[in-house]
C-alpha cells in the first residue's frame, strides 16, 4: 500500500485517497482536482528539493511551490507519495498520482514524456567522496577511466544515467535508495562516490557533520539542469493553468521568496524556459 503524506494542515487522508489512483486515460481537469479536494504529488526523500520529517510532514522546496500554485488555483491541499525516480514517469502514466515535484530535472525522453511547467529549480551535480578524493574523480570520466572506482546514484536519477552515458560500465554505477544510505556507503568504503545535485550533496554533509569526508562540486563536465513539474501528456490545460500562477509567482517575489532559503536561485529558473531546457538536453 502506497504511503500519502498530506502537505497542508497535518491532516491523514482516508482509503479514499488510495481509490483514486484509477489509470484514466482522460485528461484530468482543474475542476476535477478542486472537487478532489488535493493533488496528488510524487516526491522522493531528497532534501533540499524535497523532505519527509519523522512525523511525515513533507516540505521542500518542490512542493513548497506546487502547494501554493495549487492553492491558488482553488485545490487546497496536497497529498505526497514517496517514489523513486525510475519509478515516478511510470506511475504518472499509471494515473497514480497527478503531478510530478521531485527534482526531476528535463532531459530528452522526460520531455517526451511529460509535460512539464516553466522551470522551477535549477542545480548542477557533485561527488560526496571520502576526505582526500585519492582517486582524484573530478568528473564521471574520471570514474570511467579508474578501473576500480565505483558511483552511487539515484535509481533512473540523472546522475546514474550520466555515469553511464560517460562510460562507467552498469556493475560500477551502483543504484542507490536514499541520501542517507549513499553517506553510509561512502563512509564504509563500498563506494568510492556518490552523486546527486550540488544542494542535496551540501545538505547531506551539513547534517552528516562528518570531518573524514568532503564534495567535489560542480562535476568537471556536467550540465546544469532545471526540473519543473511534471504533469501527465494529456494534462497540458491542467499544466497551462499551472504555469499562469507560477509566472505569477515569479513576477510578484513570491517564488524566490519560497525557493531562495532552500538555497535555490530563483533568477536561474526565471532566466531560462522549459523550451530552452528540453531543447538544450537534446
């Protein structure tokens, strides 16, 4: 059974919630989501860009954005469920939740298949690697071109395909379920990097406040991306509405205003477009 998490007012949703995960091939409107009462959200555990607190409040600065886009679209609230990457475009198409906000950066076949908003939080990539980097990894390259060394990433996340595209063979690039499990395996010495956006990495550390450890960042080679929210293909007037309030938002300060303490620039999302991104992903 797959775990909601309401965002807005702490409150816990019914069976009810689950029964509406139906595979609809219809588009689903505004009006139906306002009678719904919530978006359903498809997250991961990654902060900055998204956090599960041990009371299952969730926060982060992806549904920090879409809760209020949608709050003021009249949806009032907004419900999460926990997903890995690989999984997220799958389950969307499987109608088992509404809109993707997980950092889920453009590239080439997300944009085929989703359809996204205007940017909403741009990151370049870093290594987490062990105090020393002995290996000297500056880039995914580099992993490739050590025989020995080994990378932790997201399952179906941006890094791990970027380890792959660079040559760093499938039983090197080790799938990787959570931040915390990626610190633990770099401290132990199973891997010798894990990868994942710059904010993430830092946030990572700060909490890990582990001296024997240290990130290189940017990636020596690696683009900087922007994710936007995801919407099912058969969405785009319920995308269009979306990106209405959140040019809004932009216009008026209050995105940054949402965004900037997470440690996001709100000027690198507003100073490019989905149409930029997916095309420059190409």
């Amino acid at each position: 059974m797959r775990q909601f998490l309401a965002l807005a007012g702490g409150a816990a949703f019914a069976l009810t919630a689950m029964a509406l995960t139906a595979g609809s091939a219809g588009a689903i409107t505004l009006e139906e989501l306002k009678e719904q009462g919530f978006a359903r959200l498809a997250i991961a555990n990654e902060p900055p860009y998204t956090a599960v607190a041990p009371d299952g409040k969730v926060s982060g600065a992806a549904p920090d954005v879409a809760r209020e886009v949608f709050k003021r679209l009249g949806v009032p609230d907004v419900a999460a469920s926990i997903s890995e990457y690989g999984a997220m475009i799958p389950g969307l198409q499987a109608r088992r939740f509404d809109v993707i906000t997980a950092g889920l950066f453009m590239k080439p076949e997300r944009c085929e298949a989703v359809a996204y908003s205007e940017p909403i939080l741009c990151d370049a990539e870093a290594f987490l690697l062990k105090k020393g980097n002995s290996k000297n990894l500056q880039s995914y390259e580099d992993i490739a071109k050590d025989e020995t060394a080994t990378i932790g990433a997201p399952g179906g996340g941006t890094e791990e395909k970027l380890a792959l595209e660079a040559g760093v063979p499938r039983d090197r690039v080790i799938v990787v379920p959570d931040p915390q499990s990626g610190l633990k395996m770099v401290q132990d010495g199973r891997i010798d990097v894990y990868s994942l956006p710059v904010l993430s990495i830092n946030d990572l550390v700060k909490k890990a406040n582990d001296p024997n450890i240290e990130v290189v960042a940017p990636v020596q080679g690696a683009p900087v991306y922007c994710d936007g929210a995801a919407f099912h293909k058969s969405d785009t007037a319920l995308r269009d509405a979306f990106d209405v309030e959140l040019a809004k938002m932009k216009e008026s300060g209050e995105f940054a205003k949402i965004i900037e303490p997470y440690g996001f620039s709100a000027a690198a999302a507003i100073s490019t477009t989905r149409d930029k991104q997916c095309a420059a992903a190409q």
